[in-house]
C-alpha cells in the first residue's frame, strides 16, 4: 500500500501494468476513505489515513487474540 501512495507522486505511475494491479487490489480499501477526506490541492490523504487505520485495526485484533488467548490459559 506504501508504494502504491507513493506512486500517486510520480506522474502516470500508476497507468503502467504494476500500477494497474495495485489499483485494483488498494482501491476498493481506498474509496470509503476518499469519500470522506477530499483531497487538500494534489495530497490525498486518505490515503494516510486509511494506513493508520489499517494499522490500529491490525493492533485492536491482535489484542483481542492476546485476550483470548490469556483467557483460556
């Protein structure tokens, strides 16, 4: 996903194959989050904030598992 962002700041990076193939795998993910946060000039953001969310959703299910797990112990 981290190169994908980064591809939006190279110019037509991402109409090439590689391109294509992350647009179709992180767009889907991206679109709720571009509906809400406009882009601020040429910076999507929401890009940024759709990682920081992918990253707490990863840490809250991990401490759910470590619950379980320490709970059935």
């Amino acid at each position: 996903m981290i190169v994908y962002f980064f591809m939006s700041w190279i110019p037509n990076a991402r109409e090439n194959k590689f391109g294509q193939f992350l647009s179709k795998i992180y767009e889907p993910f991206l679109e709720p989050f571009r509906k809400i946060i406009p882009p601020i000039g040429f910076i999507d953001i929401s890009s940024i904030v759709a990682i920081i969310a992918l990253v707490l959703f990863q840490r809250s299910l991990a401490n759910i598992f470590n619950l379980i797990i320490s709970n059935l112990a």
